[in-house]
C-alpha cells in the first residue's frame, strides 16, 4: 500500500501542511510528526483528495464531517500536554483521522461512533493502515464505554449543548476530558480535568462541530 500519494496528496504537501500548523502555534514536535506521517487523503473521498492538506474541515459521508487540521492538532496537544496517555476514548470516529493521530501517540484507543457505516469505513482503513491499538465501535457515544473504562483521556469530536457530566464517571483522578460544548452556531472547546471532588475547566478556543446525537444508525 502506498499512502504516500502523488500532486497534491503528496509529502511536500503534506509538509506545507505542518508548516502552517506551526504558523498558526502548534508547537508540540510529537503532534506535528504524528500528523506528517498520517495521509489524510486517505480519510476522504477521493474527489475532495486535493484538498486533503488545507486548513479545511471537509464533508464526508452521512452528513459529517473530518476536523480541520489546525483542530485537530490543537485537541491532540491538549491531550498529550501532560504525558502520553495509556487509554483513550474518542466519541465521535467519523472518518477516523482523529483517532489515527491518537493511535501514533497513545498506547490504546477505543472510538465510539453512532454510524455504523462510518465506523465499518474507519475500521478498514485503520486495518490497512496497520494500526493494532485502535477499537472502534458502533454505539451512542453520550454512553462512553464503560466495559473499557477507565480511561485516562476522553475526547469529544462532536458538540453536546452541555458537558456530559456522567461521563467523567470513566475517567480515572487527573484524567482529561477535551469536548466541544454549545449549539450549533456557537462552541467553545474545552478541558476538564476530574479531581477528586469536582473538576477543573479550562477554555481552549472557539470551534465549530457537528452536533453529537443520540442513538445509532444502521
């Protein structure tokens, strides 16, 4: 398999890419050789493949869409900030690209998607990757997964109109909770680390999501 492409999908592009994330302050090298190394154009329909390495979110299948690169590094740094973490939940697999850069830095992801056709694609793709320490599933993501739990690190790559509290219940003391929280017009990122009583908020920057729904789709 070459996932290295050619024109506009190629090396150099990608390298132009990584140059304007560091424009833009992500300044953590394990992150940005994360994202190098990845072929985004993978994660997209071929049609769009041009624009894989734009500063873009991009539309994919079923209404969803695959997160800005800029993003996408800016979740990614938060979640290694403080150590490589051993266990990850992503909520939200979409087009898969978000758990593959947490799968080149953290020991195990486990992602949670509610299409299934999405996380059967995600699942191929990371299968020809090469990826070992990726599991996916088709399930409502405001159930976490709690077989797994618990997890140092919980990221949200869908919008809840409000923090899904419950959730902190997977997460081990001093673990990470990085969610995009709001409507549809407007949605603050944020970290919350759990304590042992209560949790600490820190506001990460504006963004924008799809909106994470309940239920499944078959």
């Amino acid at each position: 398999m070459n996932s290295a492409g050619i024109g506009m999908t190629s090396n150099r592009t990608r390298q132009r890419m990584i140059d304007r994330l560091r424009q833009r302050g992500i300044a953590d090298e394990r992150v940005l050789q994360a994202m190098a190394e990845i072929p985004r154009h993978l994660f997209i329909d071929e049609a769009l493949a041009h624009r894989a390495y734009e500063d873009d979110a991009l539309p994919i299948k079923y209404g969803q869409t695959i997160s800005q690169p800029y993003v996408v590094a800016r979740m990614t740094e938060e979640v290694i900030r403080d150590s490589l973490p051993g266990k990850v939940l992503e909520l939200g697999t979409g087009s898969g690209y978000q758990a593959a850069v947490l799968g080149q830095l953290a020991g195990q992801v486990f992602s949670v998607e509610r299409i299934d056709k999405l996380t059967r694609s995600a699942r191929r793709l990371f299968i020809r990757l090469g990826y070992q320490n990726i599991r996916c599933k088709t399930a409502d993501g405001h159930d976490g997964w709690p077989s797994e739990a618990p997890f140092d690190t919980i990221i949200i790559t869908a919008a809840p109109e409000t923090v899904p509290f419950d959730l902190l219940d997977q997460l081990v003391i001093g673990g990470k909770m990085i969610l995009p929280v709001g409507d549809g017009r407007k949605q603050k990122l944020l970290a919350l680390v759990k304590q042992e009583h209560g949790y600490q908020e820190t506001f990460l920057g504006d963004v924008i999501f799809v909106p994470l729904l309940e239920g499944v789709v078959r």
